[in-house]
C-alpha cells in the first residue's frame, strides 16, 4: 500500500497529453488552449460611448449651459463628425466619440428644445466615455496554454476575430461496472441485488471532465464477461472499473487485465475511503494503415519532454465498488489524469477555505477524505461517512482531508476541496 501522493506522482509520470487540435471557437467550451493566445485588437477598439446622450466639450459645458446639436452619431459606422466649444453631438452607447469631444452626458440630464439643449448637471472630463484600450490592450495575453476555455473566454476570443482555436486532445473512456448483486435501473430487482448506481455516478464525473463515455455495461462476476467487456473497454484512451479490485474470491479484475497484457503500476493506496484502488496499462495492438485512429491520438509533445506516443495505450483505473470510494479515488486519481491527457495544467480541485463547524479527529491508518456541506463560509460533515453511504454523499459538496492523527477544533480555518 502506498501513499495517495505517491500514487497520483506515479499515474501522472505515465500519463501523457493526447495530440493538439483545431476546433472551431464555438466548440471549445470547456476544452483546454494547446497554446497561448494574446489579442489581436485592444479592447475597446476605438474611443465610445457608455452611454445614450450627447457628447459634448467639458471645457465650454456647464450646469444650466446651452449647446447647439451639430449632428448624431449611431452605433456603427464613423460618421467623422467634430464637435466644437458650445456643441453636442447626440450618441448612442457603443458609439464612436466625436472628433474633439471628451464626455458624455446623458439624455436624462438634459433638456432639450429643438436644436438645443440644456445641460443640467456638471460634468467631468471622461465621464461615461470609454477609452480605447482601457479593457484590452493590443499583444495582451487572453488565454494561457493549458487554460480552461470557458464561456467568456470563448467571447474574448471572437472579440478578436479568432474562428478556430488549437486545443488539447479528446480523450474517450469506458466505463465496467462490476458484481452479480447489480440490476440496471428500471428492472426487477431479486431479494440481494442493489441497482448499478456507480455507472451512472463514473459517467456523470467523466461528463464533468468534458469526457463521454463511450461504453458504460455491467458484467457479471464472470471472467468470460470480464475478460470481453476489458478487450471491448480498452479500445479507449481510459477504462474505468468499479468494484472487483480488492482481495476477495470473486475480485477478478487483476487477472482479468493480465490476461489482455496490462501493465499493474498501483495496487491499493492509503486513503479513506478508497484503499482498493488499481492503475495500470494496456498497450493495444498497433491499427493496421486502414484503420482510423482514436481522434486525438496524434502524437503530442510537452515542453521539456520532447515527442510522446501513446495511440496504443489505455490506461486502467480500478475503483472500488463502495459508491463513495468510487467518488473519492475519481477526484483524487482519475481526475487529474484525464486532465493532464486534455492538456490542462491545474489538475486540482478547487480548494477554498472555511470554518468547521464540529471538531474533527482522525485516529485511523489513512488520511480521511470528510463529505460536508460548504455554505456561508462554514464546512460541516454531512451524513454518515462510511463507504456506502451514498445519500450524504448527495447532499455534500465539499470534502475536507483529515490527515492521520490528525485533530481539527471546531472554528478551526481549513481548506476545503468542492467539485460542484
């Protein structure tokens, strides 16, 4: 048994960023940049207005003051117009500022009669008048590699003109759900069966990782079953495997996988809950020139690491069959490895810190990984924290590590992990 940091050091060395691609900007949501990306135009792009008004010359426009309006500018094309001491031009937000003019009024602090207005507040110099640049500036960095594109990020990007994006790879996993006591929701369930709960939580995380699942099925604690549903499975960038991994007569799953050839790096690791975990690899057998490859399986190189291969591996997570062990080692292990093959560089949770509620104390072997609630600045455990206690997991969205012999106080400030 070795440490959880020792484990994700090993699974992290073996796994590398799957090949870059061009995607079109509107499908890169939540893809990661296989490059830095810097702008092409600062942000405004030209001087304009904030607002709907007039745009006038401080220097000559006082409070109770007339001006004459010389013309309009709309949102749009630059009508070049100037404004002059004692002028105003009526505009439009998004408009560009008149030639000459350094402000804004707006239409509700005028009044206007015919051709002239009235000024009635006082006005600054730049007031509601939006510089070019003060955003963006030109040659700016917007997007790092390995960053995140998000939703915003996607509109920075069109702001730009950028039509395509270089991202990383796209990663396919399959999904086995393991035990004879398993029923698929919907169908009967006998007297000792339980409904296959880890399938639909292992896809549900993948999705979270911008994974599909290619292949979700259950097998029976069969080895023929096994044995096929592995060939099937492997036949993706990553395989997924709940239950079967620990010690027990009818834990198949090692030797099911030695029987295709995998490579057995991590055996149980040292963490509550989650000790029976399995990582590995299965080197495929190279497709013939007509085949097409897995998308994504180019070969890919990281800085420093020079050109890496790896269209012929699949690497395998065994995950123990407990729903909430299945849950913590996905986080902790499966997580971070999908992400470095996609081609991101922060491969953590998210971790903020609160304030426990209750005093905690670890007295087991393991570091124990606390389900709670994280509301208002305050984490308190939630539910039973057993293996199985699948609805306090439901109810959590936050863990807190406790580490071996470890004792926390109550009003104590941790640091919390949340997925949600």
């Amino acid at each position: 048994m070795i440490s959880e940091e020792e484990a994700r050091r090993r699974i992290l060395e073996k796994v590398r960023p799957l090949g870059e691609r061009a995607v079109p900007l509107k499908e890169a949501i939540d893809c990661f940049a296989a490059e830095d990306y810097f702008a092409r135009l600062p942000l405004p792009a030209f001087d304009n207005s904030a607002m709907d008004g007039y745009a006038v010359v401080t220097s000559s426009c006082k409070k109770g003051g007339q001006l004459r309006v010389i013309g309009e500018q709309p949102a749009g094309p630059d009508r070049k117009l100037r404004v002059g001491g004692g002028e105003a031009v009526r505009i439009f937000t998004g408009a560009t500022l008149p030639q000459g003019a350094d402000a804004i009024v707006m239409q509700e602090d005028v009044t206007r009669h015919g051709t002239d207005i009235m000024v009635n507040v006082d006005v600054e110099p730049d007031e509601f008048v939006r510089r070019r640049g003060c955003d963006l500036a030109e040659g700016q960095m917007i997007l790092a590699r390995g960053e995140r594109i998000r939703a915003a990020t996607v509109a920075l990007l069109a702001s730009q003109g950028f039509a395509n994006v270089i991202v990383g790879g796209k990663a396919t996993a399959a999904v086995i759900s393991t035990g004879d006591e398993l029923v698929k929701p919907g169908e009967e369930l006998q007297a000792g069966q339980i409904y296959d709960s880890n399938s639909a939580l292992l896809s549900a995380l993948l999705q979270r990782c911008g994974v599909s699942a290619t292949v979700v099925e259950h097998c029976r604690d069969d080895r023929k079953s096994l044995d096929d549903a592995i060939k099937r499975g492997i036949k993706n960038h990553v395989l997924i495997i709940s239950g079967g991994v620990s010690v027990g007569e009818h834990d198949l799953v090692k030797e099911a996988l030695r029987e295709v050839g995998a490579k057995i790096e991590i055996w149980r690791v040292a963490i509550k809950p989650g000790k029976p975990f399995l990582f590995g690899s299965v080197e495929r057998r190279r497709p013939s020139p007509q085949s097409s490859p897995l998308e994504g399986e180019a070969d890919a190189t990281a800085p420093g690491e020079g050109t890496l291969r790896q269209r012929n591996v699949c690497f395998v997570f065994g995950l123990p069959g407990n729903p909430v062990s299945a849950f913590v080692t996905f986080l902790q292990f499966v997580r971070p490895a999908i992400l470095r093959m996609m081609g991101a560089t922060n491969l953590d949770l998210p971790q903020v810190p609160a304030k426990l509620a209750v005093g905690l104390t670890s007295d087991g072997d393991r570091p124990h990984y606390i389900r709670g609630r994280l509301e208002h600045g305050k984490f308190m455990p939630f539910g039973r924290q057993e293996s199985h206690a699948l609805f306090g997991l439901s109810q959590a969205n936050a863990l807190l590590r406790v580490a071996v012999g470890q004792s926390l106080k109550a009003e104590e400030i941790v640091d919390v992990q949340i997925w949600d």
